[in-house]
C-alpha cells in the first residue's frame, strides 16, 4: 500500500508484485476539505486507513515523508497526516517505510521535479490505471507503492529500504548486528592484524 498523506485529500494505491508482473488493486482518495475541524480530518484518516488496511490485506506500507517548504504550518498538519496514517499501519503490525517526494517522482519518471501529472501519465502507461486530472492525489499515493517495489527489489537496496519505521519485514533487518548473522555470507569479516 503506497500512501499520499494530507490534511485536504489523502491518497492511496495498493500494488500487487507477483514474479515479473505488477498490477494496481485499488487506488483512491480519502477526500478531507468538507470536515473542517482538524482533529475530525486525522480521526478519518486513521478510520480510513486502517479500514482500507482491513480490506486489502497488504504485506507493507509505504507512505511520502512531508516535503520542507517555507511553510512550517503546512510542514506540521502534512506530518500529522503522517503520523496518522502510520500509525493506522503500525497497530496492524505492518512495517512502514518512507520515501520523499523527490524520490518517489525521481523512481517512476526519471526526474525528481516531475509534476504530478507526468507521473500519473506514467502510470497510466506502466500500468494501465486511468486518472482523475483533478484528484492526482491517487495516483501520487499509487506512485508511493511502486517506488516502494522498485527500491526494496533492488539488489542495491536489500538490507534497507527507504526509511523503515516499526517491525522488521522479510526485506529488512532490525540491525547492522541482525544484519550480519542473516547475512553472513555476504559479510567479509575484518582481519586482525
């Protein structure tokens, strides 16, 4: 599940790697502009979040870290957002990564400052999803999970993917420790001189 957080609209999109092939599941958005108290637009992100998380049953949650812009006020309710919609994942038990905005344009375009409607162009040709040209929001939350798949597939990227918060997952590890010792074939150990 790839997740684009905010206070006006909340993104989603759920991904299904099998072998070779992807296909998009499900993607949406969670639509916040009518509730106009704060604390009632986190409540029904988390409600929303957590139902979805219910439904579709996936293995890991990737969500779009808040960008740092001028605005620290928007940079604080985006991160609320955040905070939110992790921890309608982490009570799930699934483990949570993050990417950044220029990241996850950078994976599905090739390009960091790619608009919002070049990416979900992209999409709809990588994967054959059709868009809403005035909710992009989906297709960026779509856009989370896939940069998700093409970091933790990476050969580069096995050990870590993206910033990792909660459980550990069959990609990860805990530890540089639990690294090693899961990996100890491919730890060249230092020699003592």
């Amino acid at each position: 599940m790839g997740i684009d957080p905010g206070t006006s609209c909340t993104g989603y999109g759920f991904l299904r790697a099998h072998g070779g092939s992807l296909q998009c599941i499900a993607l949406g958005y969670i639509e916040l502009n009518k509730l106009k108290d704060p604390y009632e637009r986190l409540r029904t992100i988390f409600g929303r979040v957590t139902g979805l998380i219910e439904k579709f049953r996936p293995d890991e949650v990737a969500l779009e870290s808040p960008f740092f812009g001028n605005n620290v006020q928007s940079m604080l309710k985006l991160g609320r957002a955040q905070g939110v919609a992790m921890a309608a994942a982490l009570v799930q038990g699934l483990p949570v990564y993050e990417y950044a905005p220029r990241l996850v344009k950078q994976s599905i375009t090739g390009a960091g400052g790619a608009s919002k409607e070049q990416v979900a162009a992209l999409l709809k040709k990588m994967l054959g999803v059709e868009y809403n040209m005035r909710k992009l929001d989906a297709t960026d939350g779509l856009a989370v999970a896939l940069c998700h798949h093409f970091q933790s597939s990476s050969p580069l990227n096995a050990a870590s993917v993206g910033a990792k918060i909660g459980r550990t997952s069959r990609r990860g590890s805990k530890s540089w420790e639990s690294f090693v010792n899961e990996h100890s074939d491919r730890v060249i150990k230092p020699r003592k001189i």
